[in-house]
C-alpha cells in the first residue's frame, strides 16, 4: 500500500487552521474537544493528511473566529487557473513558518518593537548570522 502525499489545497488549509489556532494560543486538545473530536484528528488536519469537509470547516472556523473563507485566503492557483487581480499566493515557507509556534512568536515579539531603525538593524543582525551555505 503506498502512501499518498497531502493535497497542495488540503496542506493549505491545514497550515491556516495551525496558524489561527495558535493565534488564538488554543491547544489541539482544546480544538479537538470543541469540536467533539480527538487531538490526532486535529492533527491530521493541520498536516492536510486528511482533508476537511464542508460541514467541519465551519465549525472550524467557528471555533476559531474566523469565517472558513480565511482558510483559502493565499492559495496557490492551479495550473490551468488565472489570478484575476488577485495577489500572488503566500510562499510556502512562509506559511508555513506562520504555522509554526516559534514563527508566531517572532513576528508577534518583532511587529512589538517601534523603532524602525531597530527593527531594520535586527534583520541585518539575522541576515548577517545565516549559514554560510545559505548565502
């Protein structure tokens, strides 16, 4: 039996469903009790393993404040689809390091600073520590 890889779709919406629960600093044992689920099933969902259907996605998004049209916001267009004055699709790095508990935290902490010149200096900081095979 071979084991297929997440739909690009369903990995999107999975990494916007991790986002805003951490966001909102909400367990997925919490998630999972909201919605009379158990924790792996969250996780399931948030690696796009498995996808969510319609009815789940609201409550989803009820659970989570949002409306389930946020879970789409930034996807990619398929190969035979046109993005008619719509903004290019969020790389997937970055959303993926928005996913992550340390990436929220470092853009929460950094968007809290409010000088510019520091900020600016600190990605300068960060530019200049990279690996070397990174460069």
């Amino acid at each position: 039996m071979t084991k297929r890889a997440p739909n690009p779709i369903d990995k999107h919406v999975g990494s916007r469903i991790r986002m805003q629960r951490l966001l909102l600093h909400m367990s997925q044992q919490a998630l999972a009790g909201e919605l009379g689920l158990t924790f792996q099933q969250v996780q399931k969902y948030e690696k796009g393993a498995n996808r969510v259907g319609a009815s789940r996605l609201q409550q989803i998004a009820s659970a989570l404040k949002v409306t389930p049209a946020f879970f789409f916001e930034g996807i990619p267009a398929g190969p035979d689809e046109k993005r008619h004055g719509a903004r290019e699709p969020m790389p997937e790095f970055i959303s993926d390091f928005l996913a992550s508990a340390d990436g929220l935290a470092l853009v929460k902490a950094f968007m809290r600073i409010a000088d510019a010149k520091l900020r600016r200096s600190l990605v300068t900081f960060v530019e200049e520590i990279r690996p070397e095979a990174t460069r």
